[in-house]
C-alpha cells in the first residue's frame, strides 16, 4: 500500500526516503507514542501539543489515534471535526564518518511518520476511560489495568477531553543511509542504536537530577 501523497512536492522528501510499506510506518506509531499533534485555526498560527497517542489497528480504512489532553489546553477546542497533523519521532542520531569504511561525509539519520487526519471528540465516559485504559495496556511493562473505579478517577474525568482522529493519510519518512552499501548500511544502524541508548540514558537522569 502506498502512503504518498500528490499534495507533497514531488521532489521532497526525496522519494528514496520515503517509506512505501506502510507496516513499518505503523509500527514506528505504535513503538513511539509520544507525538506532536498540530492545527492550524489561521493561517498564520499552529498550535502544537506533545502527547501520547495510541493506534487501533482495526478501526477504521487506515486505523484511529486515541488521544486525551487537559480541557484548558487551548488545543481542545481545535479538535472537534477538524483537521490534524500528528508527527510521530522515531529514531534519529549522528551518523561519523569514522564508523563506515570508505571515506563518507558525515550525515543525521532519521525515523519520523507524518499523519494526517480528522479529530472528533469524545463526550462518552466510558469512551474516554477506554481510551485512557488502553495507553496502560498497549505501554505498560507491569501488565497494569487501569481501574475504573479507582477513586481519583472522579476527581479528574471532568478536567480531561478525550478525541480521537480518524486517520486519512500515513507518510513514513525513513532517512536511513540508503546511499550506502549493505555492510555500512548495517555499520550505521548499530551505531544509531548505541548512541541513541547511551544519550538517551544520560540526558534521563540529568533531567530527574540523579548522579552518579
């Protein structure tokens, strides 16, 4: 299946890196909840939240995002019937020459999907503790379920809006050395994961003021 668009440029991004096999596009949806979902109310103006967004596979032709975000969040109210463009960041690191053989330049490798859709919101309270329950049950390593009845629930549901997006497009953008031959190709996959997990854990603890 096709996730190209006649509305793109056709010559960017260059057609190399776009991903054509929409399986791996929802898979980067599925493994990198954290997205950044934007509107336009005017033309000169974009309002963006960065938030978890869980995919149903099954509902709906191209799938449907589950989202929730607080009620005094402006974006709230750009939501209902309206259009949306979801950015999902998968993967991306520095690529050094000096871990390919050859004599390359230095490059950015990158792994993002853009989604475009239309978000409805949901005003059902089982609909939206649904929603909520399934990012504990598609995230969470513990096998946590969420308890409907828990006591807190009551004191938050009313300052919470719940929506989902209908997805209408998927464009994987896969920047992945693709100029390179197999053997570097697999050189610059390796060292994307060591770097992204050794920054990745650096800036973590930083952030949450441990030391070591």
């Amino acid at each position: 299946m096709s996730n190209s668009s006649e509305r793109h440029h056709p010559l960017y991004p260059p057609r190399v890196h776009l991903e054509m096999d929409e399986r791996k596009s929802l898979r980067i949806m599925e493994m990198y909840r954290f997205a950044t979902m934007l509107s336009a109310p005017r033309p000169d103006e974009i309002v963006a939240t960065n938030l978890p967004l869980i995919l149903h596979r099954d509902r709906g032709p191209r799938g449907t995002l589950f989202g929730h975000l607080d009620s005094a969040n402006p974006h709230a109210r750009l939501l209902d019937g309206r259009p949306v463009t979801v950015l999902f960041h998968g993967p991306n690191a520095y690529l050094s020459p000096k871990v390919l053989t050859g004599n390359p330049l230095p490059t950015w490798n990158s792994i993002s999907v853009h989604v475009r859709g239309t978000a409805t919101l949901l005003n059902d309270r089982k609909q939206l503790l649904d929603g909520i329950a399934s990012i504990a049950e598609k995230s969470d390593p513990h096998d946590y379920q969420l308890d409907y009845g828990h006591p807190r629930i009551d004191q938050i549901i009313g300052r919470v809006t719940g929506f989902e997006i209908q997805i209408e497009e998927i464009i994987g953008r896969f920047k992945v050395s693709q100029d390179l031959d197999a053997d570097n190709r697999a050189r610059a996959a390796e060292a994307m994961a060591v770097v992204r997990h050794a920054d990745e854990r650096a800036v973590i603890e930083e952030s949450f003021g441990i030391t070591r």
